[in-house]
C-alpha cells in the first residue's frame, strides 16, 4: 500500500511538470508570434520611403478637403431649400387666389358713375379689399405683371390669346391686354393673357406713312419719263 502511494505521488508530479512545460512552450509561441507581428510592421514603415510618405499624406490632405467642401455644399443646398420653401411654399395657394382677383377686377372694371352715385360704400369695400389683396400678395413677393399696348411680346410671361393686324403697329407687338399676369419671387404664377399683331413689314406702316411712300415712288418715276422724250 505504501508503495502505491509511493508511485500515484511520483505520477502526480510527473503530470503537474508535463502541464507546466506545456503552458511554457504556448507562451514562448505567442511572444514568438507578437515579436514576428512588431518586425514586419517595423519593415513596412523602413520600406516607405520619404516620398511615399509625402503621397500619402498628400492624399489624406485631398480627402479630408473633399469632405469638407462636400459638406459645406450640404449646407448651402439646405439653406436654399429651406428659403425655397419659405418662398414658394404657398404657390398653390397664391395660383387659387389669382381668381378672386380677377373677379374682384371684373366687378370694378363694370361699375358706372350712377352705381357710384348709388352705392358708393360697396365700390369702396371692393376697392378696399382688391388693395388689401394685393397687400398680402406684395407680402408674400407675389407681384403684378402688367404689360403695355405696344410692347413687345415676351413668351416668359405673356401668352398669346389671338393675333390679328392692327394698323401702325409692329409684328409681335401687343395690342391688347386680357388679363393680368402674377410671379412668385423669380418663377411665373400666370402668364399675362394678350393679343398680339401679326402685321407684316408693309403692314406695320400706317396708312398715312403707306400714302406717303407711294406718292414718292410716283415721284421718282416721272424724272425718267421726260428724260427718255428728251432722248428720243
């Protein structure tokens, strides 16, 4: 029994110094490994060169500024949208009221002196409101366009109802204004409605000019005549 004990004792001892050379030799490998790791990397920075060096942080120079500009533009673009909404948030709204001024405008424009004579108070309540409409718009950057008979027409903010001849006008010129026009800051609510002339050249003239033009070329004919008499 005592030699049994004897044996189990040594064996013990035996596996407790096989454990620790194990531990020993797992630890000398992972120094081993982080000491090769320090090496190479070591090598990879002796193996860049100065003008390597150079490109890189020249690169990350380039990138860091792309950043930065691309943000500075993200902010500029929300800036402008914001200002885009704050302007043009209402434009459905304006374009809707556009009608209510115009029948405001029809009202004013029938209205006779005896209407005045009669009901002066109600002309002055739909004069009051038409300005005061006009106020809220002016608020808004909602402004008039108000073409000229004799202006020439401008696709941007006029649109052609009809185009007829007129007498001493020119092609293309306005010769009558339907309805007024409105824009929204810089964009068009509604174009202005008018009538343009479709005069040709000849046309264009009036009819005193047309008068006076052909009377000078009978003129000039009647030299030549007596001249080839005074020939023959």
């Amino acid at each position: 029994m005592q030699e049994q004990k004897i044996d189990s004792a040594d064996e013990k001892d035996t596996n407790d110094q096989f454990l620790q050379s194990d531990d020993s030799d797992s630890i000398t490998e992972d120094e081993t490994i982080e000491n090769q790791d320090q090496t190479e990397d070591s090598d990879v920075l002796d193996e860049l060169s100065y003008e390597e060096l150079l490109q890189d942080r020249d690169s990350l120079k380039d990138r860091l500024m792309r950043s930065l500009a691309d943000l500075e533009n993200l902010r500029k673009r929300s800036d402008r949208d914001r200002k885009d909404a704050e302007l043009y948030g209402g434009t459905k709204l304006a374009r809707d009221l556009l009608s209510v001024f115009d029948n405001l405008s029809r009202a004013l424009d029938n209205i006779d002196e005896e209407l005045v004579k009669k009901s002066g108070a109600l002309v002055e309540g739909l004069e009051l409101t038409q300005r005061e409409l006009l106020s809220v718009f002016s608020k808004h950057k909602i402004e008039q366009i108000e073409p000229k008979e004799g202006e020439k027409f401008n696709p941007k903010f006029h649109q052609a109802m009809f185009e007829a001849p007129a007498p001493g006008t020119e092609k293309g010129s306005i010769i009558q204004v339907m309805t007024k026009g409105f824009k929204i800051g810089d964009r068009l609510l509604r174009a202005s409605q008018v009538g343009v002339s479709s005069n040709n050249d000849v046309g264009s003239l009036s009819m005193k000019d047309l008068a006076e033009e052909t009377h000078n070329d009978m003129n000039v004919d009647e030299p030549t005549g007596e001249q080839d008499q005074k020939d023959s």
